[in-house]
C-alpha cells in the first residue's frame, strides 16, 4: 500500500509536525508512506513540488501579494487564509503511485480548491485531515460564536475590510468539492467533526475521527533529577509548565494565563516557560519566578521539559487536538486547561488533569493548584500516559487509520 500526506510546509508547529508524524507511524508500521511540500525546506525533504526556475519566481511573487492583500484586510489576531492560486501535482510520480491521500494544511497557496478537485477526479481515496475549521469556512482557521460556515459565509466578523470575500471563497470549496464522494473528512478530535457535518460543504461527505499519533521512543518520562540539573535547577521546587506560541492571537488566550497566575499561591513555585517569549515586558507580570528555556529544536530537548514540570497549563480558548497536550501524557504530564474544543477528549477532568470552564482565571488558577496538591494521590500522571499509549502512541496507528484504509478499493 502506498500512501501519500500532502502539507505545503515541512517545519513549523501543528500541522508539519502532525503530518510528519503519522507518515513515520506508517512508516514504522511496514508501509510506503512519504510527504509531498510546496517546496524543499530542510535537507531531508525528499518530494516537493517546486523546485526553483522562472514558475517558482512567479508563483512566489503572487503568493506575496496574495498574503500582502490578506494580511491587509483581515483581523490582527486571528488566522485567516486563502487558497487561489492553481498547483497541479496528479501529473507528479509521487501522487500517481498512491492509493490513498491524505491532505493536512495546504493553505500558503500550495492547493486551491481547484487543485484538489483534479486530484478527485483521479478517483483516489483523499483525505482531509483537518487540524483547524478552515478546510470547511470561508477564511477563518477558527469561527468562535460565528455559525455562518453552516450556511453561506459573508459580513466575516474576522475581516476589517471587504467582508464578501469569504462567502466567495466558501462558494468557491463548495463549486469544486462538495460533489465528489470519495473526498473524506477526518480531525483528530469529534468536537472538530461534529462541526464538520454541520457545515454546508462537508455535511454530506463521510467523517472519521483519526487522533494524532506520537513516538513514544522520544517522548517518555526522564529521570526529573537529572534534567532539573541540567538546567541548574532545584528539584525541591514545583514546576508550572508554560508553551508559549504566541500572546497576541485572540484562540491562545493568554490574557486568561496572566490573570489566573496572580491567584497561584504556592511556595516553592516557579514557572518554566518554553517557546520564545515575543514580547519580554510580561515577564515581571506574571506574579511568580520563572525560568525561560526558550525555544527548543529537538523533540528530546522538549521531552525533557516535560519531565521536569509538575503541570502544564493550556488557556486556549479555541483548540483542535493539541499535539502538545499528547507530548505531555506520554511524559506523565498532568495538563490543566479550558473546557472547549477537543480538549476534553483529551483532559479528562481529575483523572488526567483538570478542565476549568472557558475563559475562567480562577478555576485555571484551581486546577494548577488541585494537580500540585492531588497528582501523586490520584495517580493522575499514570492515567496520561495510559490515555497516550492507548489513542495516540505510534503503535496505535492501525487503530486509527484501519478505517480510512479500508477506503481503498
């Protein structure tokens, strides 16, 4: 069997990662899965689609100004896309040898709704795996309160200027994708596919939950001594875990974390913050001592982190599947974070950490202090790493993808 992920980008945080992931479970798993990106970013990119000359000049300075025109009339703190621009990969050897496809995020002009129409009339099995809403809205990555994808999109609340432009886009996914059966729907969480099925493009395609998978070889519980020392830190102290992508984007919800540490009162308590902090002026308003381990490049490096921490908080207010929340169970990593999304099928209140209800700093501020004081009693770190090992580890990957392989004719 030959299986083929497409993602425009190989480096990055969510979808790269995710995709790479579950093509290196299949991999594991006896199967001849490779990744097929918009362009060759790291030396171990094998396929790409282009590969430099007069075509990719071009198509990067219409990219250019397609993002320019998009970043010009959208809100500053949200995700917004589009797909226009036309990529034919069916004539690639790559795709023609596949039985199956599965497409991530192909946004950053890499597929427009067009090119993924030719791909279906190949006939081939393909599967978009979404990590976000915006396979199925007309822009936005996440609609919050909106509905209108279940409709018609228009009057975008996520744009500042030429509001219309979303409901073209939606027409335009429906116009080339809605008809075609052997297009199928999966997300790593129901919350995601449940809104799926609601939406006007989707609503009658088949839906398969297909959690993210990761390498429990690379990510497991190190020994906490060692890794505190390495870092020069005291292991009598507790450690609230911190992953900071970004403090300005309204789904990251980073202002519920500030005010919901001023409520922490626990001594010998210190924050670990991992990511790279954008913006050092919050460093003193974060009401408590804290150590920066900045960004880290390897999965090992990240492992560590885990292992060191006592909790890891997530106050996003909107989220898919977290493939950090996964990377934290398989390193015994209780997580606190809100009640929306799919996080809940993930932290399962009081037996892998503790869900506060949305947008709530206090009840944020008691799960970390009810997962410092209870987890040990509770044996909370023992139940995450049995929810990993049992949805989302590599060797669940059959589990998860039996029943989109069984598409294949």
């Amino acid at each position: 069997m030959n299986v083929l992920h497409i993602n425009t980008w190989s480096i990055g945080s969510g979808a790269p990662i995710a995709a790479k992931r579950h093509c290196e479970a299949m991999v594991r798993c006896g199967i001849n899965a490779s990744i097929l990106y918009l362009e060759k970013k790291q030396a171990s990119d094998v396929n790409y689609f282009f590969e430099g000359g007069f075509d990719y000049k071009l198509f990067r300075i219409k990219r250019f100004l397609i993002d320019s025109f998009v970043r010009n009339i959208k809100s500053p703190d949200t995700l917004w896309s589009c797909s226009l621009l036309d990529n034919d990969i069916t004539q690639m050897k790559v795709f023609k040898d596949a039985d199956i496809v599965y497409l991530h995020w192909v946004c950053g002009q890499f597929l427009s709704p067009k090119s993924i129409e030719r791909m279906l009339k190949t006939g081939k099995p393909i599967v978009w795996y979404m990590h976000d809403m915006f396979p199925f809205t007309g822009g936005c990555h996440y609609s919050y309160e909106c509905e209108k994808y279940k409709s018609s999109c228009g009057n975008c609340p996520q744009l500042s200027k030429f509001k219309l432009f979303s409901k073209k886009q939606l027409d335009y996914k429906i116009r080339h994708l809605a008809a075609y059966e052997n297009l199928v729907i999966s997300a790593p969480s129901q919350w995601l596919l449940d809104i799926s099925k609601e939406s006007q493009l989707f609503r009658n395609h088949m839906h398969f939950v297909c959690r993210n998978l990761i390498d429990e070889n690379v990510f497991y519980k190190r020994n906490r001594k060692t890794v505190l020392q390495e870092h020069g830190l005291d292991e009598s102290k507790r450690y609230i875990l911190l992953s900071v992508y970004s403090t300005k984007l309204k789904y990251k919800g980073f202002q519920y974390l500030l005010d919901a540490l001023q409520e922490i009162k626990i001594e010998n308590t210190v924050l670990l913050i991992m990511g790279n902090v954008p913006d050092k002026t919050i460093l003193p308003s974060l009401g408590l001592p804290y150590h920066l381990l900045g960004y880290l490049s390897t999965a090992e490096d990240v492992a560590k982190a885990y292992s060191m921490a006592d909790v890891l908080v997530i106050p996003s207010i909107l989220e898919n599947y977290p493939n950090v929340i996964i990377e934290a169970f398989a390193c015994q990593l209780p997580v606190v974070a809100f009640n929306v999304g799919g996080i809940p099928e993930q932290v399962i209140h009081k037996k892998t950490g503790w869900l506060a209800q949305v947008k709530s700093s206090h009840e944020l501020a008691e799960g970390v202090m009810w997962v410092l004081n209870n987890s040990i009693k509770y044996h909370i770190g023992e139940n995450c790493l049995k929810y990993f090992q049992e949805n989302c580890s590599y060797s669940s990957m059959w589990k998860n993808h039996q029943p989109l392989f069984n598409l294949i004719k």
